[in-house]
C-alpha cells in the first residue's frame, strides 16, 4: 500500500544527494576563489624593489634611502 507521498521516497533521496553535492561544490569553489584572489594580490603587490621604487617616486623616502635599501635588497 502507498504512504501518503507515493513514489516521492526516491526523489526525497535523489533530492539529498544532489543538496550535498551542489554544497559541496559551493564550498569548494569559494575556497578556490579565496585563494586565487590571495595569489593574485600577492603578484599584484609587486617584489620589494616595486615597492621601493613606488615609495622613492611618491617622495616618501630619500635618494640616499633608496639605494641603501636596493643594495639592501640585492
């Protein structure tokens, strides 16, 4: 005899599984997003003599500082 709902028992089932695997997924892609946007800041930001060079042509530091601090650095 048929409960209340039928044949729905295998769709409710059906129905789990693909609320778990869409999370999942969403979870995973927002981790990956996460790190991606780190990584792309980091590179973006430049290496230590960029940002030297920015920090000498925006006035902040001196000659005499920038090229103790590019010796400094390699």
């Amino acid at each position: 005899m048929m409960d209340g709902f039928g044949n729905m028992g295998a769709f409710w089932g059906f129905g789990m599984i693909l609320f778990w695997v869409v999370l999942t997924a969403l979870i995973a892609w927002g981790v990956s997003a996460s790190l991606a946007g780190r990584d792309s800041t980091v590179k973006a930001s430049g290496g230590a003599l960029d940002i030297l060079k920015r920090r000498y042509a925006a006035g902040e530091i001196t000659q005499a500082e920038f090229e103790q601090a590019r010796k400094a650095i390699g």
